[in-house]
C-alpha cells in the first residue's frame, strides 16, 4: 500500500499568512493526488486535484505542486474560513489512502 | 445540483450488520465511480472502498480492513448506492460518507455508525 505522510500534523499562523504543507507520498504516484479541506462538522471539500490543479469555485490563493513523491499545498495569504483541517489523498493505485492531516489552528 | 444522500446509520452490537445507502441526483449515476469514505470520531480520513462505474461494470475494491465484511453494491434505477456491513467491530465506528470520484468532488452529508454493546 502506498504511505501518505503529512507534515506538519499541525500549525499555527495568522490572518494573511502564507501556510505551506507538504504531503509525502512513499512510492512514486506521478500526480495522481487530491487536496481536501474539512471544517468541523462538516464533509470534506476538494480543493485541489490532479497535484495542482484548482477545483472551479476554489479560491485562488490556494494552490498545489509537486509530482512523484513530493506535494505541497500552498495558501498565500490566510483567510478566516481557512482554518481548518487538510488532507492529501493518492488515486494512483488501490487501496487509496489519505494522508493523516494537518491542522492549520489560529495564531 | 448534484446532490449526494447518505441513511442507515445508527447503533449496532458487535458482531452485527448495517446496510447504509446513499442517494445520488444531479448527475449521471452509472457514469462515475462512486467510493464511501469513513471518519472515526476525532481522527483522519479512511477510504472504505468503490465501486466503479457502469462502464467497468460496477467492478468493486476494498480497503484491506474491512474486505470481506463489507460489500458495495448499487440500484441502477433507483440512484442508489449502498454499504452492506457485517461482522461489525468497534473500530468500525466512525461517520461513514459517500463520496463522488471526480477527484473527490462532491460528498455527502455522512451517516454515523456507531458499534457498540
């Protein structure tokens, strides 16, 4: 099974900050990876598939990059909404798997 | 709109069963791959399993932990896709989503299971 190592699991930032988090994949899954955001309470929103591309409706400061084994989720300037709890996921192969999660908590 | 619905959860002894469904609209059903997702209380995501699309007939896959306790199955005519759930174990207590595979698009609301004496 393909392993999807998040870091880090959590952080802390502020308004208008740039956040960065990377999703570590442990074989090569070319761009086959998805980014979730999941706001308490709630259901997963796909932010991002494909590795980089944004979902229609997906603000743009969020963004995503990376292929093989290496992936990041950027957000170039923190909003409100955005606290929350992201998750990268592989479709490269069954089983999928989920990355284990990064908290981004208000500074 | 499309529009995922998921019922049947609710509380279950160990050792029993629990048929969940999901109710797609909105969209062509029998076009997509459709997967249930699971969260158990306060912790990641797991990918339960999928059944493909018409197109790969419907084909299913299976996370190792709960093959050959859980079956996926759909209802063509009624846009129903569904969880069947046996030999229920307390690790399998968790929000269980049904979820679209267009890159994970569209999800449910969830249904909770929870498996309990």
């Amino acid at each position: 099974d393909i392993q999807m190592t998040q870091s880090p699991s959590s952080l802390s930032a502020s308004v208008g900050d740039r956040v960065t988090i990377t999703c570590r994949a442990s074989q090569d899954i070319r761009t086959s990876l998805v980014w979730f955001q999941q706001r308490p309470g709630k259901a997963p929103k796909s932010l991002i598939y494909g590795a980089s591309t944004l979902r229609s409706g997906v603000p743009s400061r969020f963004s995503g990059s990376g292929s093989g084994t290496d992936f990041t989720l950027t957000v170039s300037s923190l909003q409100p909404e955005d606290f929350a709890i992201y998750y990268c996921q592989h479709y490269n192969a069954y089983p999928l798997t989920f990355g284990g999660g990064t908290k981004v908590e208000m500074k | 709109e499309v529009q995922l619905v998921e019922s049947g959860g609710g509380l279950v002894q160990p050792g029993g069963s629990l048929r969940l469904s999901c109710v797609a609209s909105g969209f062509i059903f029998s076009d997509f791959h459709m997967d249930w997702v699971r969260q158990a209380p306060g912790k990641g995501l797991e990918w339960v399993g999928r059944s493909r699309n018409k197109g790969r007939s419907y084909n299913t896959e299976y996370a190792a932990s709960v093959r050959g306790r859980f079956s996926i199955s759909r209802d063509e005519s009624k846009n129903t896709l569904y969880l069947q759930m046996s030999s229920l174990k307390a690790e399998d207590t968790a929000v269980y989503y049904c979820v679209r595979d267009n890159g994970g698009d569209y999800w449910g609301q969830g249904t909770l299971v929870t498996v309990s004496s």
